[in-house]
C-alpha cells in the first residue's frame, strides 16, 4: 500500500492525474485476502445460510445490461433472503477514479467488474483478493486460457474471474463503399484513400473517418496502438520501455496526424469514446475501430443502417503482412479485499454464471461481448438470437481478432505500465500537441516517449 500512494503521488506531480496504483511485488499475495476468511484461497463453509450485505459497483451502464445485473441480483436476493446487494453503477473513466482516490479511505466496494489493465493495479494496491477457489468451482477448464492469464498475479494466483471479452476490429459502411465503387480495404493506406474519397464526395455530411484526441479519454493511445500492433510492434517493448519512436510508432503517428487533416471532422481533436461511437451510430462516418457494441449502438440510434454495418480486420501496413488480432478487453469480476462477506460475493458470481443466467447477460449485447467460458455460443437460445444470426460475419471476424490479441500493453504479459499508458493522456497531449501548435513529429514523439518512461519507472 506504501508503494500504491507513492505512486499515486509520483503521477500527480508527473501528469496532475491519480492513478492510484503501485507495486509491492509482494512474494505471499497468496494471502492477500486479509484476516482469515477473507481470501478466496479459504472457501466458504458449505450449506451456510448466507447473511449480510454487500456493495457492488459495476460500469454496465447501458439499458440491457444493467437491467440483466439487476435481475440477477433480485432473483439471488429472494432465494437468500437474509442478503441484501446494493448496485452502483459508474461509467469507466468514472470508477477508475472512484476506487482509486477511494483506497486511502477504505472507500470501495464489496466487489465489482473491472478491466484487465486496472486488475494488475488493484493486485499491486494489494486492493483485491485471489479468486482461484471459485475459478476452480465453476470449471477453470471452462475458461478461455488467455482471459484467466490477464487475471494472473506473479505470484500464480488469479484475481479476477473474466466475465466476457471484446476485441477491435475495423468497422464500416457497405452503403458507402458500394457508392464510390470501393473495396473493403486491407491495409492502411487503403483504408485512407477510400476515407479520403468518401469524405471528398460526402462535402462535410459524412467522413471518412475521425481521428480522436481527446485528452479525457484513451482513443488517441489505442489509434496508435492499432497501428503499431498491425506491424509486429508494441506501445511497451519487452523490456517495459515506451515506444513512440520506433520507425513504425513514426509513421503511425504521422498517419494519424494526416488522417486528423484530411478525412476527421475537426471536433475530433476533443472527442471521447461515446463522441467517436456516437458518430457512427449515426451514420456520420463511414470507418471506425470498435468492437461488437458497435451493432447494438447502430442498432438503437440508427436502425435503417443495420444492413450496411459490417468489420473487417484491422488494417496492416504492408499487403503482405499477416492479418493479427490487435486488442482484447477482458472484463472480470473481482472481489475487494476489505469486503466482510467475501462468501457473499462468491455466491452471487457462481449464480451468475447459471448457463440460462449468463447467456441472457451476454445476448443483452448480442456479439459485443464474447463469452469468457467455452461453449457458451453452441447454446440454443445464443445460436437463434437474430443479431448473432444476421451479424456472422462480423462475428467471425471479430473471433479472428481475438486469436493472437492482449490487452494494450499486455503482450508481453500483465504489467502495470499499461495501466499508466492508457490512463494518462500521454499521447493524447502528444498528438494535440503537433496538431494544435505544429510540434515537430519526431520531436513530440520523443518528448511523449521520455513522459512514459519517467512514469513507468514509478513502477518498474
């Protein structure tokens, strides 16, 4: 925990930002979990009535979700009617700050859903507790490999069960290529001449593409990133350093700067992650990077585009260059470690992942999230959903990204630096820099990529 503040204080003199997370590198995480009884490594006493009540803070802020989370909670409510679960719900960039400046108070929840890269904070803020019991309970076999390693500490404990995953992919319109007499484009350049086409003959009502700056947000890193990772590369080389001045991270750069010129409406340079989506949602934009969310966004904003949506893979660089899966994001569930009914929290997670119960929560976003537990997608009620039947291609495409993709900053394994990487606006600063006041590429790069550096040395 000293090391939790000292770097939460080492990012506020840095970048005026909390991050809230350390590394105590701490070799007996495996009891973690506080006074007895309070780690998941020590199960629960069996047929125990269940009494207490617990916080749970989640970012599932959209309709359909929230809506599954609260059945569930009521339905495990009345059948443990000694239990009482109060649910919270923040947005992303607001819980990051909620449990953050909430650890020095001891204000955080009982549990909560999380992303992976913040999981790797909480296990350094030693914040959480292991869940390997309960992985083990419901089946760790049942869980994709690569989802529990995202989880997994170095001291071999997991500490996040994953509840779905995502990944990015190249989103666009059929409508609109078919229009211009475009193909769906397979590398870089491509993808710019046909945004540049479209922009030119859409005259400002639509764009090819925006290029995303805002500094309240993490589009900029993870445009970058796209770019970067299309190219064999990484934001974070093997050995923990930052790389904004590698040959490709330049060229990645002054791609996004010309794509920002040329095919972005210029609000972009502010925009955020529902500003972004929202634009396509609409039509307003022809290419955009997201994942599955994307057709129930479309879909509730614009439902006469839902023949014309469909993703492809994300671009490579060179024609040649093998196609690779850029992104994941696994979202866990975790459990706090000054929680008093950890064995509530179990329960309520074991319940949840009842197969009617789970695939209900999966389909309030048909194929925007892909389940976290094998097989679930061979399941009937999955297999008729009318989404999933009319978006399989995207679907397809969408599990080719999966194959290969991490995290951002996870691709050598799960670090803590990627949590300062995308958390701090580095190189959203960096690109508005050379936009807005014509900083010199290579210069901006490299001051961005001395920022990074410094910065990850508070956890190195």
């Amino acid at each position: 925990m000293k090391r939790a503040l000292t770097l939460l204080l080492a990012s506020l003199m840095l970048v005026g930002c909390l991050t809230g997370c350390g590394n105590s590198n701490n070799s007996d995480k495996s009891n973690s979990g506080g006074a007895p009884g309070n780690s998941s490594t020590t199960p629960p006493a069996e047929n125990k009535e269940l009494e207490g009540e617990i916080t749970f803070w989640h970012s599932f802020t959209q309709g359909p979700r929230l809506e599954t989370i609260q059945a569930a909670a009521d339905a495990f409510m009345k059948d443990n009617p000694k239990v009482k679960i109060n649910i919270e719900t923040f947005s992303w960039a607001d819980f990051y700050t909620k449990w953050t400046t909430g650890l020095a108070s001891g204000n955080v929840p009982d549990m909560s859903s999380a992303v992976a890269i913040q999981v790797v904070e909480m296990i350094d803020a030693d914040a959480i507790i292991p869940m390997d019991n309960l992985i083990d309970k419901i089946g760790r076999d049942n869980f994709y490999e690569k989802a529990l390693t995202e989880m997994t500490a170095e001291d071999g404990h997991c500490y996040g069960v994953p509840l779905y995953s995502n990944t990015e992919a190249m989103w666009y319109r059929k409508d609109l290529l078919d229009k211009y007499n475009l193909k769906v484009p397979e590398t870089w350049e491509e993808m710019y001449e046909a945004a540049k086409t479209i922009t030119d003959g859409e005259n400002g009502e639509v764009y090819g593409a925006a290029m995303p700056m805002g500094t309240n947000d993490m589009l900029a890193t993870r445009w970058l990133h796209l770019y970067v990772r299309s190219a064999g590369e990484t934001l974070i080389t093997e050995d923990g350093k930052a790389n904004l001045t590698s040959p490709t991270a330049i060229d990645g750069i002054n791609y996004w700067v010309k794509m920002y010129n040329e095919v972005s409406p210029k609000d972009a340079m502010n925009y955020n992650t529902l500003d972004e989506a929202t634009l396509y949602y609409q039509g307003k934009v022809c290419f955009d990077f997201n994942t599955g969310f994307h057709i129930s966004g479309v879909e509730a904003n614009s439902p006469d585009l839902m023949q014309y949506v469909d993703c492809a893979p994300i671009p490579r660089v060179n024609k040649g260059d093998p196609e690779r899966g850029c992104e994941t994001n696994n979202t866990p569930l975790v459990i706090w470690k000054n929680s008093k009914h950890p064995e509530i929290c179990e329960a309520f997670i074991e319940y949840f992942y009842d197969p009617d119960r789970y695939v209900d929560f999966l389909l309030s976003v048909p194929v925007g999230m892909m389940p976290a537990l094998k097989g679930v997608t061979d399941n009937e009620k999955y297999q008729s959903n009318p989404i999933v039947q009319d978006f399989a291609h995207a679907n397809e495409v969408l599990y080719q990204m999966l194959d290969g993709s991490t995290s951002i900053g996870f691709e050598y394994g799960p670090r803590a630096e990627a949590g300062l990487l995308t958390s701090q606006r580095v190189i959203e600063e960096m690109f508005q820099d050379i936009v807005m006041n014509g900083t010199d590429v290579n210069q901006a790069a490299a001051a961005a990529e001395k920022k990074l550096n410094d910065l990850f040395e508070t956890v190195g």
